[in-house]
C-alpha cells in the first residue's frame, strides 16, 4: 500500500480538541474562561500556524513543546500530522506521529505511520532504538522492519558524525608549533559549527578544532556515545592528525574544552589519554559515564564551569570531578547564577579560562 499521501484531516478533527487541557493551564485571567474561549484557545495554536503556511518544522517543534511542556500526547500529534501532511517528504514527522500514537496506545496506527516513515526514508534508528513511546509496539512487524531499514540507511546520512572543522590561526606558528583547543559540544548539537566559539575563545592565538558527535542523532544534532569514550578519543585524535597537514601542531599544548556530555569525555580523555592533553576546560558535565577509574592525573590544568541552579545530578557530577581533579593539578572551579548552560559572561571570561589550560 503506497502511504505517501495518506490523508490525516479526519484524524485531526477528533484530535485536536484535546488541546483544552493545556488552554486552561494558559489562562490568566480570573474570570472563568468560556467553553467558546476553551475552545478557541485549544484550536488557535494549531490555525494559527496552518494560516501562516508555517513549514512543517515549525509544527514538529510545535508538537515536541506539547510533549515536552504538558505531556499532552494528544495535541502534540495534531501537529505531527499536519507536519506529516505539509512536507510529503518528511520521515521525521510521521515517525513522530507514530510515537504519539504508540504512546496514546493505537497500535494500528501506529504502524500504519511507521510504515509511512520507512517508504519517506527515515535513518535515525539511534533515536528509534531508544524511543520509550514506542515501547507498546516493539513487537510489531511495521516497528522492527523500520528498524532494520533505518540501520542499512544510517551510514549513508551519518557521513559527517565526528567531522572536524579546524580553524587555523594567521600569522606565523610559534617555534614549538601552534596550541590547540579541542570543542566537544552538548548532546544534540552540532560541534562544527562554532566558527563564533573560535572567534572568541582562540582568535589568532591557537587552532580550534570543533568536531560533531560520533553518532548522528538527526540532521545537525549529534552525540557522544552513551557508553564509552574511546570512540571519542579516535575522532579527536584524528581531526588532530587533519590538523597536522595543514599546521605545525604543539604537541604539548592540546587542551580540551566540553559542555555536558561533551565535558564529561572530555574529563575522561584527559583522565584516561593524560599523555595527549595538557589539560580541559570542563563546562557543566552531564550524561553517563560518570566512573573514572583512571588513577587521577597530575600537572594538568583544569577548569571547572557550571551553574548553581543545575539538576543536582548535573551538580554532584561536578563537584565529582572537582575533587577529582583538585589534587596534584593547576585546577580552578567557577560557578554562576544560571543553570545548565554557559555563564552570562562566558565571552570574558572564557578566553581568560583557555588562556590557562593552553598556558598562553
């Protein structure tokens, strides 16, 4: 059966009611809103975007808030089908719907757009793998031929997982080579595109070299693996090795800096490589290899940055590596008032906290 011009408006209309919920959460006038008001603001979010001939992006990310924000399963599937029905091409959005559906236990549904996500494409078979909406529908013909499909197609879109873009210095490289910073960024982001972080952080002063995640996630989102670094080493090592064609390196000065997961491998490579790193700016570490088994190691300097109003999981993590790397090391620890992201004044201070790991 061809599903790519499946048609979702019956669907919508019993669908789309169940936006009421998260309409009265919204109110903020006293008076009691009435059934027409309830209605409307149920309705508007989704008529609003149809009207503006939003894309089917905008929907998605629509949908996900839904989720996200007032686990309402329902309303965000409205928008996956609109999303699903906007961009006749999209793998993404019938998945998406397929989860919600899943969720929402309609099984038949549920395959039936899972189905129209294989015939579209999909290939994010690391996000599928791990998708606890889909947890009721596991067992089903339409989910494990997805699956299997999605992995034969994964290599071919994952080409730049673990990409390098290395941003070389003008001028003339020290006697001894050029200082290197290495970025690994944040769960879900994109570690080549930091052209501004180098900017700021190294200008003309030493290469900066951001690499993506080794595992594809989605278009520009990646990930470390979940469940060991090494794969993490073996990117860094080799976007070094491209830098080397191109630019006489300072073998003694390559540092690390991470944010969340990115910082916690960066931890662990400068814990478990202490022979390639000469020390880690480490920006509110997150994720889950939080064993260092690794002996500590010494003369290294480090900086530790995270916010005071993290998860405490992210807080205790943190003060793990604190003590950690405290001993027999140049080490300093900073905090802010914000939560899990940069200090507000990360582009003063941060060029100051390179200029100390990289011994400038």
């Amino acid at each position: 059966m061809d599903l790519r011009h499946l048609s979702v408006k019956p669907l919508l209309v019993a669908i789309t009611m169940a936006f009421s919920a998260a309409a009265l959460a919204e109110t903020e006038t006293s008076a009691p809103p009435s059934a027409a008001d309830v209605r409307w603001q149920a309705l508007s979010p989704v008529a609003n975007l149809y009207l503006d001939n939003a894309p089917a992006s905008e929907f998605i990310a629509q949908g996900d808030e839904e989720k996200s924000r007032w686990n309402n399963y329902a309303g965000a599937l409205a928008y996956y089908l609109i999303a699903t029905e906007r961009d006749p091409y999209s793998s993404w959005a019938p998945y998406q719907a397929a989860a919600a559906l899943a969720y929402l236990r309609v099984p038949d549904q549920a395959d039936t757009y899972l189905q129209l996500a294989d015939q579209r494409g999909f290939w994010q078979y690391i996000t599928m793998e791990e998708d606890d909406e889909l947890a009721e529908i596991t067992d089903s013909d339409a989910y494990n031929t997805l699956l299997t499909n999605a992995k034969l197609r994964y290599p071919e879109h994952a080409k730049d997982a673990g990409k390098a873009y290395i941003h070389l210095p003008k001028g003339t490289a020290p006697a001894d080579g050029w200082p290197v910073l290495v970025w690994l960024s944040g769960y879900g982001t994109e570690g080549s595109d930091s052209e501004h972080l180098a900017k700021t952080l190294t200008a003309d002063k030493a290469i900066f070299i951001g690499i993506n995640g080794t595992e594809k996630l989605d278009e520009h989102r990646f990930r470390w693996a979940r469940t060991e670094t090494e794969s993490t080493q073996k990117a860094v090592q080799q976007a070094l090795a491209l830098a080397a064609k191109s630019a006489k390196l300072d073998k003694k000065r390559v540092a690390l800096m991470g944010f969340s997961q990115g910082a916690l491998h960066s931890a662990h490579l400068l814990a478990e490589h202490a022979d390639d790193y000469c020390g880690a700016l480490i920006v509110s570490a997150g994720g889950m290899q939080t064993e260092l088994t690794a002996a500590a190691p010494q003369g290294k300097r480090v900086v530790l940055s995270y916010g005071m109003d993290e998860h405490q999981s992210n807080q205790a993590l943190d003060k793990k590596l604190a003590g950690y790397f405290s001993q027999g090391n140049q080490f300093e620890q900073h905090t802010h008032d914000g939560g899990h992201f940069f200090d507000a004044d990360w582009q003063q201070k941060f060029p100051q906290y390179v200029e100390q790991i990289l011994g400038l």
